[in-house]
C-alpha cells in the first residue's frame, strides 16, 4: 500500500510537471494600462546574409532578400565517441508564384540598370512573406507588395519572432510608401485578394479582455482596402 501511495504520488507530480508545461506563455505583456511599442534587443551574433536578388515578372525591379547566416549542430557517433558538426545554411529565403517566404531581417531594392540598393525599412521587424499583387497591377497598373511581418516584441522576451504579433503591411513594388495596414497589438489572422473588386481583405483579433492571449473572447475585426485608390485606407465590416 506504501508502495502503491508513492507511485500514486510520483504521477501526480509528473501530470502537474506536464500541465505547467503546456500553458501557453502569454503574446502579450502590457505594462499596466500602456500600449506603447516595445522593441526587442538585437543579437549582436548573428551574421546577415543576402540570397541573390529576384526580379518578378512584370516588374523593372530586383529585390535582394536579407536575412540571418543560419548555422545547425549535429551530432554524430563514430567509433571514438561522439561529437557534433556544424552545418551552414546559406539560403535564407525561397521564391514561388510572386511569393517570397522566409525569416527576413529585410529586403533591399534596387532598380533595373542603376547600382543604387536601399532597404525596405530601417526599422527592426522580422518579415514572414513578401507577395506581389500581380493580378492587381495587370488590371490597375498599381505594382503593390504585401508583407507579413513582425515588428514588436510583444511578449518582451528580448527578441522578435514568431511569438510576437503578426502584423500586415503595404509598399510599392520599388519599396516605397511601406505602410502599416494592422492596428498596433491586433494579430493579423489572414488576408485574401478579391481581384474583381480590387480589396484586400483581411481579419485581426483583439486582446479584448487584456489577458495576453488571444482566444474564443476576444473580438475579430473584419477590415479590407480598396487598393484602386493611392491612399489604402482601411474600412471596416461587419459579416456577422
């Protein structure tokens, strides 16, 4: 009986151990009733790289994707022991149907025929996608980028990833005019271009309730642009 109380015990613990584990760290810390931006701290180890530039089709533009060195450790066994190799990775992005993916400290600019390259931001942010509205500028003759991208530190961990918000932005195909579309501390759920009416349309969550998370009690917001227009201004709907 002794025996079964202490096993009873030892899994008691090791369920508690678990469930502490899996709560979910919150994506964002407020201090107090403030909403100010706050920045992460950049690692002073990590080593930039750029991939070769890209030209989309249709446009007179290179764009130069600009990211971190990525370096992995892998361990491996051999008959004196084991030990650990390091692998390099020099890609850093990938480019597939007007779409560029990564984990992009930038992206840099530069003009067909001219040496002049200029960034996207001079701002810390972490950019997830960068997509090129080409059934857009084939209707319109406006040559729109759109970004997914983090540029707060949400959770004041002391660096930006992709635990922090997720935030939508805009720019011109040269770079230019790179905009804000999200509100500050509302996490971009998705976007969708609806071609036939020129709008982008997207959705974001609120932390409503102010507890770090967004979940089930929060507010979605409905909002699209009307990209025919130069100003993007955001208007808002309500589907539901």
């Amino acid at each position: 009986m002794k025996n079964l109380k202490i096993v009873f015990l030892f899994v008691s613990v090791l369920i508690l151990v678990s469930c502490k584990e899996e709560v979910e760290k919150p994506k964002v810390i407020y201090d107090g009733a403030s909403k100010e931006k706050t920045f992460a701290k950049i690692d002073s180890t990590q080593i930039a790289i750029a991939d070769l530039p890209i030209q989309i089709e249709g446009t007179d533009y290179l764009i130069h994707p600009v990211g971190d060195l990525r370096v992995y450790e892998r361990g491996t066994k051999s008959r004196y022991g084991s030990s650990s190799v390091i692998d390099l990775s020099f890609t850093i992005s990938n480019y597939s149907e007007n779409e560029i993916t990564g984990y992009l400290q930038n992206l840099k600019f530069q003009k067909v025929n001219s040496d002049s390259i200029k960034p996207l931001t001079d701002k810390q942010v972490l950019i997830q996608t960068a997509s090129y509205l080409k059934g857009i500028a084939d209707k319109t003759r406006k040559k729109i980028m759109v970004y997914t991208l983090f540029d707060i530190d949400s959770n004041r961990d002391g660096k930006l990833d992709t635990s922090d918000i997720k935030s939508l932005y805009l720019s011109d195909i040269s770079g230019d005019n790179f905009t804000k579309i999200s509100i500050n501390f509302q996490e971009l759920i998705d976007w969708s271009l609806i071609e036939s009416q020129n709008r982008l349309y997207f959705r974001t969550v609120e932390d409503t309730n102010k507890n770090g998370q967004f979940d089930k009690n929060d507010v979605v917001h409905y909002n699209y642009i009307d990209l025919s227009n130069n100003d993007w201004k955001v208007a808002s709907y309500e589907p539901i």
